[in-house]
C-alpha cells in the first residue's frame, strides 16, 4: 500500500471518529478540536486529523480560525430557522402537490422506510435516522409536478445539511414523534384528504422539529453560560 493510500484511510478514520463525537454531541458547539489530541487519541500523525478537519469544514460542522484552530461549529440559530421555515412551506407544498400522483407502490416504499426508522428508536442511530428520514420525505416531494418548487425543496435540504448534519442527533427524543406524523401524513394520502389538509401536515412536521431543536439548542447555550 502507498504512503498516499495509508494516508488517506487514515484520513477517513480520523473523518468518521470526529464527525461521530460531533453529531453524537460528545464535541458540542464550540468545543476545541485540537489536533495533536485527536490524533494521540486515535493513534495517527496530524497529517490525517488535518485532512479530516479540513473536509468537516467544508460540511460546515467544523470551523477554523486563524491563531486560534478549530472548533465544533456554532449553530446560527436564524439561519437554521430560516431554512427550516422556508423548507416547511416548500416541502409542504411539493408533498401536496405530489399526493395525486402518488401509487401504492411508492406509499409502500414510504411506509417501509418509516418502519426502518421506527426499529432505529430501539437502538438510535442519528445518522442513519436522518439518511432514512430524507429518503422517507424524497418519496413523498420527488412526483411534484412543479419543478420550480421541487428545485426549491432540493435547495433547501442541501442548505440544511450545510448547517446541522443531523438535527436528530441534538434531539433525539423528537424521532418518536416524527415517526408518528409520517404514518399520519401517509394516511391523510392514502384516503384522498384536502391537499390543503397534507400541505399543513407536512409543514408542521416540519415547523415542530425546528422547534425542537431551537428549545434544545437555546437550552445547552444557557447551560453553557451558566
């Protein structure tokens, strides 16, 4: 194996055990991320922890300053609020939009998704919840017959995931919830209900993990300053 080979998978090892404790929130907001630490804790030069810090800051959950190193992202809670907002009303009117045009097949494939999600409440695995949790609502929004808004609701989850990459992991006790409101919105569809009737469930699923994070987010702030 080359020199760059063995690198680069260390470079990985060190990418997935940061990016772990971070979305486990082991690294809360702020936390330093010293690099001859991590890389004593794992075995490895800093030339790997480097390269894994430098890629975490391009996800945007890793921010580095000049003379002073890297730290755990802190949450801009407005921009969050924004987007969370803004994808509420977007995705709820994609799903609505969609629902006619949604088969048993696809209802099916949604509700099979739901229930993966359901058995990772057991044993709760943020990442993959919320890798699920998008599957479950592309299912939903990707039929939308308007491609302005769909193009729009694409956006805003790639926005999302430039801020936070999973707001489960902050708030692990809404995935309960959310699970519930997904058999919900699968059954308003199922029997035909108001498309305003979906559109609203839709964005207030949304609107209430938002609003989750938020309490939660402000919660650890004040904690901190405490």
């Amino acid at each position: 194996m080359t020199e760059a080979r063995r690198q680069g998978s260390k470079s990985e090892q060190a990418y997935d055990w940061i990016r772990a404790h971070i979305t486990s929130h082991a690294f809360v907001p702020g936390y330093r991320l010293v690099l001859g630490t991590i890389a004593d804790e794992l075995g490895m030069s800093v030339v790997p922890v480097r390269e894994a810090i430098r890629r975490l800051e391009a996800e945007g959950l890793v921010t580095f300053e000049r003379n002073v190193g890297a730290h755990v992202s802190l949450i801009d809670e407005s921009e969050y609020a924004h987007t969370m907002q803004t994808l509420g009303l977007i995705e709820g009117s994609a799903t609505a939009l969609s629902a006619p045009l949604l088969d048993e097949a696809a209802l099916r494939r949604a509700e099979e998704i739901n229930d993966r999600m359901r058995l990772l409440l057991g044993h709760f695995d943020a990442h993959m919840f919320t890798v699920l949790n998008q599957d479950f609502h592309s299912v939903l929004y990707e039929p939308c017959p308007n491609p302005h808004i769909l193009d729009l609701v694409h956006r805003g989850w790639s926005r999302l995931s430039g801020i936070r990459d999973s707001s489960f992991a902050f708030v692990p006790r809404r995935a309960r919830h959310s699970v519930e409101e997904h058999t919900e919105i699968l059954e308003l569809i199922r029997r035909g209900a108001d498309p305003l009737e979906i559109e609203l469930a839709a964005r207030n699923h949304r609107w209430r993990t938002m609003d989750a994070f938020l309490d939660a987010h402000r919660h650890l702030t004040e904690e901190g300053r405490s």
